[in-house]
DNA sequence: CAGTGGTCTAGACCACCAA
DNA sequence: TGGTGGTCTAGACCACTGC
C-alpha cells in the first residue's frame, strides 16, 4: 500500500522524500484551530467535551487531549476541571492585563484612569503598514492615550489597528470601556489578540512625550514596541508605548 | 470530619481529612528532580530511558512520559528522539545564551568580546544579601565586566555570587573561559542556573557606566536586574546589567 | 538490527462541579 | 447523580538514531 498513513502529499510524484509527516493530534489541533477562527465557538463559551470531539473526528479521546493540551499550553482555550473547556478571552481571565508586564514596584495595582488623547482614521506610513502587513496608505486606526495609576502619569501609547477589522472605534467606546483594552476589541470587533512580540529600549523623553507623561525632557523612558497577533499569526496591532519606571517596571520571567 | 482541606498541617489530628492529593506522575517527577538536584545525572549526560525509569518507580512509561513532559517544558531535561533524554545544560544547548534576550536590530549577531574589570570577594550588603538569601556580611563574588559586539561596548554587568558556592573564581577564569558564563558555573562550579526573573527600567548614565560604554553622561540606558535560581528555587546569582539600546534591543514573547 | 522517544488506542477509575 | 476534565495503565505500532 506504499505511503498513505500521512494524511499530507496529496498526489506526490514518486518519491514523496520527506512525507511532511505529522501526528494526528496536530491534525486535530488544526481542525480546532479553524473552529476557534470561524467562530464557531466564541471567546468564553466552552467547547465541546473531548469525547464528543472524539467522536466527531473518529479518534480516541486521548488522542484529542493531546491536541486540546496543546492549545491550552498556548493559551488559546482554558480547562476547568469538572466544567469543561473554554475559548480564552482577556475578558476575565484570571490575569487580566495578560500583556501588560509592567508592575508596581511593590504594594497592589490600582486600577488605571485612562485618557483618550486622539483617536482618528489615517493613511499608514510605510512603517506602519509594513508591521501591520498593509500597504502603505491603507486606511488604520490611530489611538494615543495616557493611562495614569495613582495619579501618576505612568504609560503613554500609541496604537495602530487596521482600518478594515476597527472600522468605526470610537474615542467615547475607548473611554467608556471597562478592563483590558483587549477585551473590547473582542467584544466590539470579534478581534482576538492571541500572541504578541515585544522589542524594548531605553529612550529620553522628548518635549511632548515629557509633558504628558509630566517628566522631565530627556528623561529616560522604557519605549515598548508591541505586534499583536490574532490566529494564524496574523499582525492586528501595533503598538508603542513610553514607560515610566520610576515607581514600576517591567517584570519578565526566564526558564 | 471538620476542615482541613488545606494540603498544609504537617502531622494533622487523626483525620488527614485531604491527603494532598498528588498525582502519581507529579511525585515522579519529584523523584526523577531529586536526582539532578544531588547530580546523579550530570548535565550533557543521558538519564536513563522512560522504560527503565518506569521499572524504577513500579509504574507505567505513559506515567514516567507525563512527569518528564513536564521537565521538559520547564527545560530541565531535553528530549531526543532516538537517542534519548539529557539533562540540560548552558554548555552546547541549541540556544547558547538562552537567558540573554538582546538582539541586534538586524542582522546576525557576533560573539561578544569579554573584558573582565574586577573579580573580588566581598562582603554582601543588605541588598545583595536579601537576594541571594544570605546574611549581611556573608562573603560574595562580586564580578563586573563588559561584552562588545562589533566593537561597541554593549553591556555592562555587576555580577554577585554567594561566596561559599564560588570560592575560587578568578578573573583568568572568566577571561579564558568560551561561551556562556553559566556554563562556566556549570563546569567549575557544578551550580546549573534553571530559572531567572528580571526586573527592567529605563536609567540614566552614571558618569563612570557613561564612560565604559561609550556613551553620553545621562544617556539611556537599559536596566536589567536578573536574579538567577537552581533547582528548588534556590537564589544563586543576581546581576545587574546596563545595556546600550541603540543597536540592539530587548526582545520578548508573550502569549 | 535493537533501543530510544513519539503516537495512538481502549478502558478503568478519580476529582471536581452542578443540578 | 451524571458529566467534565484528570490520571493511570497496558499494549501496539511508528519514527529516528546508531551500531
């Protein structure tokens, strides 16, 4: 029966060389995956019982354990023991603020006052759209703001989203909205931010950034540039922030 | 049969009421953790397979695959396919520098020149010794040095170890020494650094860290406190870095 | 070829949760 | 009480490595 057995190579010549061999619980993994882009499930409902997912891909149940293992390990759902699984949100994730790093040096977080500075449609620059994989020029949504804790200016950011999935994101939606910026963007957008990257420097405060964030011109600002990621790596937000760390700072842990 | 249900109280009445339920798989890793923490397995060495491990502990291989699934993951051991499961180590691993998260900006990264500045022993003030969970006073090395990439001063590094553990380092030592510094400690020291935590803020140059790095007198400067742990969380190392992020920047994931 | 880790299955039982 | 995820087992077979 020569090859079969690798459910890839569709009609490959004669010598398949390397049959892209791949397990069947990845393959699993992937239907899911597609279930949790079409929406077919939605950010915190559950999805069905690994037996009944069993059932409808005709594999074991462990087999579909080791899938949904896989996507809890990379957060994309959450297993509650005795309940089921469910589609991850930043809604009310036990650790909201999943991508924010940024911790009081000691004591509690209050939680932050959020100013809207701008927040319009503009023509991205060649910068802006290749991060965002648009052409330059195309349409995206650009959003300032400061969030203050303790009445301490603390980050100043700018954020960029593609005009198209963002079309109509208001300035008073901003403002008015509770938690995790992500979580608005799940709700109001159907957006879920899945993976992000993080390039980090140290910069001096130039003479606006200085007066927003009320430091002295020249003072040095932790500057984070964030990609955010939906589904198959798809870029959905850029953004940069300024940090004070004067009284907090970035916590990162290593293994 | 009252409360309790705590995991906790040592030797509890006569009702153990919850027993700490762990299960089987979480206590062989315990186990399997006991033997690299005395060294049986040294890293770079083969521990024995998933077969052998099982007969051992009277249990399953899928059981033994479960609590080295979890060593893995937390790159305690490494798995080979074939071959089998290594302990890990800093010396040749896939990822040399797997704790360092500077990258350049672009391009291809060169080997750093090392140049040591000091290499004593001291004696830890409170800060120091509040880290490494030492008494004040209690004798520590204190290194500081510099790594250039292509001929620009990088990094700057304040080192401190407990004395007891690295009675003997030497500037020679840490001059002749290739590749990571933690595989150093490895070799000579037999101390095998599995975790870290670091804290980053943005600073202003010192006079004197402005002149071995180059740069300008209150330029910004990356700040990288990282505390460094061995098996059972046990402080080891704590360094305090000053990176130049003009060429290179601090990269992380998130998910 | 033998030995290792990797996949897959089928079934039993346990811990947790809600009705 | 029934359903969910979590654990554990035993056995078969596959893929990779080295002799």
């Amino acid at each position: 029966m020569a090859s079969s057995h690798t459910a890839d190579s569709p009609a490959a010549a004669d010598p398949p060389a390397t049959p892209a061999f791949s397990p069947l619980y990845q393959q699993i993994k992937g239907l899911i995956l597609q279930s949790l882009e079409t929406g077919e499930w939605k950010p915190g409902e559950a999805i069905p019982s690994e037996m009944e997912l069993a059932a409808r891909f005709r594999v074991s149940q462990g087999t579909v354990r080791k899938a949904i293992d896989e996507l809890a390990a990379e957060n994309l759902v959450v297993r509650r023991q005795g309940k089921g699984t469910f589609v991850a949100t930043h809604t009310e994730q036990q650790v909201r603020y999943r991508f924010l790093k940024l911790v009081p040096d000691s004591g509690e977080e209050g939680p932050a006052q959020r100013r809207i500075l701008d927040c319009r449609r503009v023509r991205a620059n060649a910068d802006i759209a290749r991060a965002l994989a648009l052409r330059t020029g195309d349409a995206v949504m650009q959003v300032r703001r400061v969030l203050t804790f303790g009445a301490v200016p603390t980050i100043l950011e700018d954020i960029w989203l593609p005009g198209n999935a963002f079309k109509g994101l208001t300035a008073e939606q901003l403002a008015a909205h509770q938690g995790p910026t992500y979580a608005l963007f799940e709700l109001e957008f159907g957006v879920r931010m899945v993976r992000a990257e993080e390039k980090i420097r140290a910069v001096a405060a130039e003479t606006q950034q200085a007066g927003l964030l009320a430091v002295a011109e020249g003072a040095p600002l932790l500057s984070v540039e964030r990609l955010s990621f939906t589904y198959n790596d798809v870029p959905m937000e850029l953004r940069r922030g300024l940090y004070r760390t004067d009284s907090h700072h970035y916590r990162n842990e290593l293994s």
